[in-house]
C-alpha cells in the first residue's frame, strides 16, 4: 500500500437516511401547505369583499343630517349595531358628507342587516365590510 492513495468516500448510514426522511417528509409538507394556507389567506384579504367604495362625495348627505338621522332610529341603529362588528360615521373620506360604514363578521349577519335597514339606513348611503 505505499504510494498508492486511497480515497475513502463517506456515506450515511441507511437508518440515518431513513430518519432524515422521516423528519424532512413531514417538515416540508407543513411548509408547503402553510405556503399554500397562507397565499389562499392573503390573496382573500387583499380581495375586496366590501362594497367599501361608496358614493361619491358629493351625492352624500352632511355629516349633521347623518347624526339626526341616527338619533331619530335608535332603535334600528342598535339592531344593526347588534349584527354587527361595528358601524361608524365615515366623515374621513369626504369632509362635511357622511355616509356608514358598517363592519359585519358573516354573510348571515350582513343579510340580517340588510332587512333591517334595506338599501339605505332611512335615506343615509352605506358601505359593508365583511371583517
């Protein structure tokens, strides 16, 4: 054996492949479908289920006519406030004209709210946002 160079090659042993399988399988499977739960959940929150555009600015009511209104259907309000995450004045948008943004957690809520108040809130325009 002198002079001769011997080149030894390591391999792993066949139960350190198995294992590594094993644990690598799974490990990527997680991965792959939390990437895939993941895109599905983004590309749904960047989807617009809203009808958040609105009117525009200048078919809104003033903001003062949206708060009388409000205060002469409490009784409504509170049911729509029942069915709902939350319901604001939007006077952001539009400075000096409101309009409701209403903020609802399932479609059979969004539905119950709607037969409360139809297609506007007693002549006021809103948007629903499904959260």
């Amino acid at each position: 054996m002198h002079g001769e160079t011997v080149v030894r090659t390591h391999s792993l042993p066949t139960k350190v492949l198995i294992v590594l399988l094993i644990v690598a399988l799974p490990c990527l499977a997680v991965t792959a479908i939390g990437v895939l739960s993941s895109t599905a959940l983004i590309g749904w929150l960047v989807t617009d289920h809203s009808d958040r555009k609105g009117l525009p600015c200048e078919q809104l009511p003033t903001a003062g006519h949206v708060r009388r209104v409000i205060d002469e259907h409490q009784a409504e309000w509170r049911q729509v406030q029942q069915h709902s995450d939350w319901v604001e004045v939007d006077t952001e948008r539009c400075p000096g004209k409101a309009d409701l943004a209403i903020y609802y957690p399932t479609e059979p809520d969004k539905a119950r709210i709607k037969q409360v108040i139809g297609d506007s809130f007693f002549g006021i325009p809103y948007r629903m946002v499904l959260v």
